[in-house]
C-alpha cells in the first residue's frame, strides 16, 4: 500500500490533487527572511518544499521575505541563495521578494479601510498588547477603533508620506477582540519604521507585518501549498481572513504546518547564532561549529547527507529534538562511499626501519577507495623514515595491544610488516624516535610467504621528506548542554565549550594532498573524515575534521 509512506502533507497534496483543488497544481515556496545565514533547520524546509514540487511536478519559488529593513541585508540574500544552490535545488524563475509586493500590499490595505476593516490607532505597542489581555478574557476595544473610513484613509496616507515618527501609528484590522485566538485581536497590519530597506531604498516608511504580507504574497505568487512551521498553526485563521476579505477568485493558498527541526547540543534561532557571530563565541556565520548550511559545508558536509538526514527524519506534527549524532552518522555514510582514503598522521613521531637503505625510495601501489570499485589506485612514496601515531606505539604495552610495541610486529598500510625494536628518549625521557626493522619480502601484494603472514595490526604512516606539514583542526560540540537554549534561568551562552576547537599544527598528510581543493573530502586511514579548508594554502594546508570514523559519543 503506497499511501502508508506517504508524509502528511504528501497526503494533503494527494488528496487535494484528487479534489482538483486549485486546478491540480502543486506550488510551494521557501521563504526565508534575509537576516542571517540559513541553519539545518532551514536545510529541512528547503527539502521539504522543493522535493514536494519535484514529486509533483509543480514549482517552488524562492522568496525572500523582506519586511523588516532593519535586520535584512544583500549579504544575506546572496548567502541563501548560495546555499540552496550548493544543497542542490533551484528555484522557479528569478528569486522573489515580498518587498515586490509592497505596492499592491498597500492597495489592498487601502482596500480594507475602505470597507470598514482597517483603522488606524495612535496607541503604543505596549498599550495595544496590553488591551489584548488573555485568551481567557475578552479584550479592550481601541479608542480609535471607530474612526471613520475618511479620517483612516487620510491618516494611512499621511503614515505613508513620513509625517509621522516611529510608533506613532499603526494600521490595524478590525477583526474580533474578544476572539479566543488571539492572532484575531485586531492584529498590526502595518508599522512605521523610517529605515533604509536593501531594495526599496527610502521609498517607504511603513511596513507591512509577516501576518498581512504573507498569505497575500502566496497569493500574488500562485502559490498552493504553504508550508511553515507549527507555531504558525494559530495564525493560520487570520492567513485566511486577509485571503478572503481581499481577494475575491475561487483560488486559495492554504497554510499547512509541520514540526520544526529541533537538533540537540546546538541553538538554531538566527537571532542566537548571530550573537554568537557579533560576539565572537565563532569565527562568522560560516565557522565550522555552527549549525548553519554554510558551516557544515565549511566543516566537509556533503549536500547529499544533508538531503539525506532531512529524508530520515521526515515531517512530523509534533515538536521534537533530533540527535545531532543523527546527522553525523548521514555525512560518515555518505562519505564511507565517496570520500578517497589518504594517510595523514595528527600525532607525529619519527619511525625509523633501520635496516632499510638510506638513499633507497620507493612508491608504494594503494586503493583509492575499496568501497567505490572505481576509484582506482595511486602511488605513496615510502622510504627509511616515517611518521607515525605517537598513540600507535606503547612501551608496556597489554597483550591485546596489536599495535607498535617493542618485540612485536605489525603491517604498514600498503607496505611492509616491521618487528618494533626499541624506543629512543630525550633527557626528559620524551619519545623522539622509534626503531624497527622491516622484512624486506612481506611487501603488500606481493604475494610471498612472508607477506600472507598473519599479523594483528595495521598502522597508517606517511613518509617523512616526502610528506606535507599540514594543520588540522578538530571539532567537538559547541555547547556542553543537549538543550542549550532550554534554560529559562540560565543564557545560552553560559553553556557555550571552552574547548570545541583544537588546532593541530605539526600533522603530516601525504604528497598526493598538494592539490586537495576547500570542500575537497578525504577519509584520513583510522582516523576519520577530513576536508581541505578555504584558509588553507600551498603552502599551509589546513584540514577540518569532519567527523571522527566512528561515532565516540556512542555507548
Ligand atoms: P529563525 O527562528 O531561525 O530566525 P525563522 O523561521 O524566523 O527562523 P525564516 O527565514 O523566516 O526564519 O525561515 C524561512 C523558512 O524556514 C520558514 O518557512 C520556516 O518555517 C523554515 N524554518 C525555519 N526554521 C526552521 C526549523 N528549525 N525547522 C524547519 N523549518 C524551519
Ligand atoms: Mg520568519
Ligand atoms: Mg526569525
């Protein structure tokens, strides 16, 4: 049965499809108001809308919902669109703006005045809430709720032509202030505000509110299927009151509203992650910690795990937090088929086969990537010095301990098997430099006796003269807390970890890394996912971890 994996709001369009409702068609839109960078949370709706029209074959607009001049901003709008286009969805035609509207939106007021469903009030916010009291009790009528339609015509105009300041006046409609919704409390249609708007420039001084802008731009845009979050459920009467009472064809966008994305140890408000921008807590919107689109591409995030996680995790009705180890586990599948293996050592220390020839070097055959067939194969240099893990030899080490230690052997990646033979200290009884020897016919693939020797461990290694120096850089969680924002007492802030960034500076990758490009995605051997950073240079590369191999959060 089919239908049992079909979403909710698949459900809807099946049945609205089946009803002919608006002629058949399927048109979403993503609306993201450009006051920061989009998050995860914003990765899901952008999904959500633009496969739905995919499914369907219907469309999905981009609009951005440019209503406040004061928080919106082109570098904004240009980073979203960025970011749509990298998770791998367009947009029908030019992107959009509500700000397109704001001509027609004012008509429509005018329009609503006219009808006696609009006045203006000269109260203050404060004043205004405070009449609205509680959904419990009925609210207080404005003073100024029965002005005539001639005295509101001419006072909207005047808010329009700047003769008034900031909170002065507000246009309202007339709705029901004893309504137990509250969003029907004569709500705010329109604001003065005396700010430059990144596209509108200074032509206006008033703006319309998201409630009134809205539902009439899905209207202007066709749009049938608005999708947005659950705490919009309450506001969808008065969506439908402006619709109706404005527009008078038997076409109608309906508001639907699904659950959110919550995702744990991290905060996903813009107005949160730009504090953390302003403040410095991160490096910028795009810092590798940060939950934003830009962040986890810059951490080495792939387009297809985001649209991946987004899938899993499917639309819900109700809130809910999702594990950001979730998440994590969708870039290591991904990244376990696509991402080549490299050696790359974090933790440095000097391994030297002393029965190998000095002057000898030689290039060593390994697969690119043993899970995609295609992958083929390259050459690593090796010679008599290496580098090693330091966490990869123990002097007194437990039996169980299949890696370098003295009287034991173990398999260099790709190489050959060494007998470990001692440990060589400085005065403080630091280790400088480990020596073994190596059997020069136990070469991989060889196919000798002594390379089908059985032996319990491999180690990764690069070849000291021939390796890169390279900088790494580690990232834990950015909050010590699951619900960081979940505090009523306590700021977010306050939960922020001291230590979610390592640097590493003395890592050594190997030579074939030189041509790595930022977004570049690499499996270190053992250690886990890495991608080429965009600070990184010739001759300074810089690798983000992106996750460690295995999840080390889990029990
Ligand atoms: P924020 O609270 O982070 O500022 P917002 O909802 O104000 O988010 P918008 O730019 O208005 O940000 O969001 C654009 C679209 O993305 C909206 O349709 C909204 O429903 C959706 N969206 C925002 N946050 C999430 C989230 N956490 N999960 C799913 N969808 C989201
Ligand atoms: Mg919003
Ligand atoms: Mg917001």
């Amino acid at each position: 049965n089919e239908s049992k994996s079909l979403n909710f709001i698949q459900q809807i369009i099946e049945e609205d499809l089946k009803n002919n409702v608006n002629d058949g068609r399927v048109h979403t839109r993503f609306p993201p108001e450009p006051n920061g960078y989009l998050h995860i949370g914003h990765a899901k709706s952008i999904c959500l809308n633009f496969s739905l029209a995919q499914q369907y074959q219907g469309k999905c607009n981009l609009r951005f919902d440019d209503t406040n001049p004061v928080k919106e901003d082109t570098e904004y709008v240009n980073s979203i669109m960025e970011d749509i286009k990298w998770l791998g969805f367009q947009w029908d035609g030019e992107p959009l703006y509500t700000s397109n509207y704001f001509d027609q939106l004012y008509e429509w007021a005018v329009k609503l005045i006219q009808d006696g469903k609009a006045y203006i009030d000269d109260q203050t916010a404060e004043q205004i809430s405070e009449q609205k009291k509680s959904p419990s009790e009925a609210g207080i009528e404005s003073p100024y709720r029965s002005r005539s339609v001639a005295e509101n015509l001419d006072l909207f105009e005047r808010m329009k032509n700047g003769e008034f300041k900031d909170g002065e006046k507000v246009l309202r409609a007339k709705i029901d202030m004893a309504s137990p919704n509250m969003h029907m409390r004569d709500p705010i249609m329109y604001r003065i505000m005396h700010a430059t708007h990144h596209r509108t420039g200074d032509k206006w001084c008033i703006y319309p509110m998201y409630d009134y802008a809205h539902g009439e731009s899905d209207y202007i845009e066709g749009i049938t299927h608005s999708i947005c979050t659950l705490e919009f459920e309450v506001h969808r009467p008065l969506y439908e009151w402006f619709v109706k009472n404005l527009t008078n064809t038997d076409y109608r966008p309906k508001q639907r509203e699904f659950a959110r994305l919550n995702l744990s140890y991290t905060v996903m408000s813009k107005r949160k992650l730009l504090e953390l921008v302003t403040d410095h807590h991160v490096n910028g919107w795009d810092d590798p910690r940060m939950p934003t689109v830009s962040g986890l591409r810059r951490r080495g995030f792939t387009p297809a795990s985001i649209r991946n996680f987004a899938d899993i995790i499917g639309v819900a009705k109700r809130n809910n937090v999702i594990d950001v180890s979730l998440l994590e586990h969708c870039v290591r599948e991904d990244l376990n088929k696509t991402a080549p293996r490299v050696m790359g050592v974090l933790n440095p220390v000097k391994l030297i086969i002393v029965n190998y020839p000095e002057d000898k070097e030689e290039f060593l055959n390994i697969e690119n990537n043993p899970e995609d067939l295609e992958s083929g194969s390259r050459e690593i240099p090796f010679s008599r010095e290496l580098f090693i893990e330091r966490e990869d030899f123990m002097e007194d080490a437990p039996r169980k301990f299949f890696r370098m230690t003295p009287g034991r052997e173990v398999r260099l990646k790709a190489g050959y098997i060494v007998m470990c033979e001692k440990a060589v200290k400085d005065a403080d009884g630091t280790i400088t430099e480990i020596h073994c020897t190596y059997d020069p016919k136990s070469k991989s693939g060889s196919g000798t006796e002594e390379c089908k020797r059985k032996v319990k461990g491999t180690l990764h290694w690069v070849s000291a003269k021939h390796a890169l120096k390279a900088e790494v850089r580690l990232y834990d969680r950015l909050f010590n807390d699951e619900a960081p924002d979940g505090h009523k007492e306590t700021d977010f802030k306050e939960f922020i970890n001291l230590d979610s960034l390592s640097i590493l500076d003395t890592c050594y990758v190997e030579p074939s890394l030189q041509t790595a490009k930022p977004e570049d995605h690499f499996q270190f051997q053992r250690i886990g996912y890495f991608s080429l950073d965009k600070d990184s240079s010739a001759e300074k590369l810089i690798f983000n971890r992106t996750v460690s191999l295995k999840d080390s959060w889990a029990k």
